[in-house]
C-alpha cells in the first residue's frame, strides 16, 4: 500500500489517476470494514474482490463500506459450483458464463 500511495503522489500535472487498493478473499462485512480503513488511512480508495458465495450474497452491504467492488469470476465460479478450475473435465462448470453465478448479480 505504501507504494501506491507513493506512486499516486508522484502522478503528473493535469493527468487524473484514480489509484485504490482491493483485497482479498472475503465473506463477512466486518472483514471488508477493516481492511477499508486501513486502506483509506493511507488516502487510497478502498475495495474488494468478491470471490466468495458468502460475499456475493452481502454484496449490497460490502459495497456500504468499500469504495468499490471487482468480481473475481473464477474464483466465485469455483466456489459456486464446486468444482476445481484445473480439471479440465469440469470447465464446463467453472465458466463465469454459467447461468447459476450470473444470478449473483441480479
């Protein structure tokens, strides 16, 4: 962190850089409180993965306490569907395409 914080110190005149840091895996809101003040102590925009079942289905209330969110799609399939990304027998299962974890973001 002290080296983004550093870097968007450094950023040139007239350029506009939005610089945060996000973390990972979470599943409670508490967690994602934290790690966003720590965060937001050392003047970065704070945000999370959401990798986890758990945190897809607190989404709404993560995103009251992070600055934003970014979907780690091949964890979240993995974990949704229970099946290991590296068995190529059950590609077909950890697509982030898959109808089951598009539901996450309805």
């Amino acid at each position: 962190m002290q080296a983004l914080h550093r870097g968007d110190g450094e950023a040139d005149q007239g350029v506009d850089r939005c610089v945060g840091a996000a973390s990972s895996p979470f599943a409670t809101v508490d967690e994602a409180a934290d790690v966003a003040a720590e965060v937001r102590s050392r003047g970065l925009a704070a945000g999370i993965m959401v990798e986890t079942p758990a945190a897809a289905l607190l989404a709404d209330r993560i995103l009251e306490v992070v600055d934003f969110v970014s979907i780690g799609t091949n964890d979240l399939a993995q974990c949704t569907m229970a099946a290991d990304r590296l068995a190529t027998d059950l590609a077909h299962l950890t697509d982030p395409w898959q109808p089951v974890v598009l539901r996450w973001w309805r």
